[in-house]
C-alpha cells in the first residue's frame, strides 16, 4: 500500500513531507525537517468519524527518532463553542 508523499518547504527552510493513505485520503504522518537536519514526526492512527470529519484519535511524535509524546483521545467535540463569560472583563478592571 504505497502512500502519497506531499513534501512543502516553507520560506525558514523547514521541510514537511506529509504521506497520505491513496485509499482513505487520511494523513498517516507528517515530518518535519528543519534546515539542521533535526526531524519530528507525527503518527496519525485510530480515524474515526467525528461530526462528519474523520479524525486520528491516536497521535504519536518523535524527534530524532525516539518517541517523546503518545497522545490517545477519548473524545472529541467539533466547534462546541466558546463560554463568552470567560472572556467578561471582572467588574474592578471596567
């Protein structure tokens, strides 16, 4: 099962090579070469569908080879909104 690899350098010189599943359209990873040739990569895994948007419940990073972050979601909530009473400036402050 050959992905398809999307590779973009940005204007600091960073690398991104992305691979996707041809059959799927999911990103199953993404690295990150920085112009001192340092790499992180991500591991996107566990898709499922979430209001209509397929979504890696699963996330795995690496630098240099060696695992530094496994993030696994339980849930996920898509635009759920914004409480604006967060964002009220306190009465002492008006």
């Amino acid at each position: 099962n050959d992905s398809i690899n999307v590779r973009v350098i940005d204007e600091y010189g960073n690398t991104y090579a992305i691979l996707i599943d041809p059959q799927t359209l999911h990103p199953l990873a993404e690295r990150l070469t920085l112009p001192n040739g340092k790499v992180t990569e991500t591991i996107f895994n566990d898709y499922r569908d979430v209001d209509g948007l397929p979504t890696p419940f699963q996330l795995t990073i690496s630098r240099e080879g060696k695992i530094v972050s496994k993030i696994q979601l339980n849930n996920v909530t898509i635009n759920a909104g914004i409480l604006s009473h967060l964002f009220e400036l306190p009465n002492a402050l008006q």
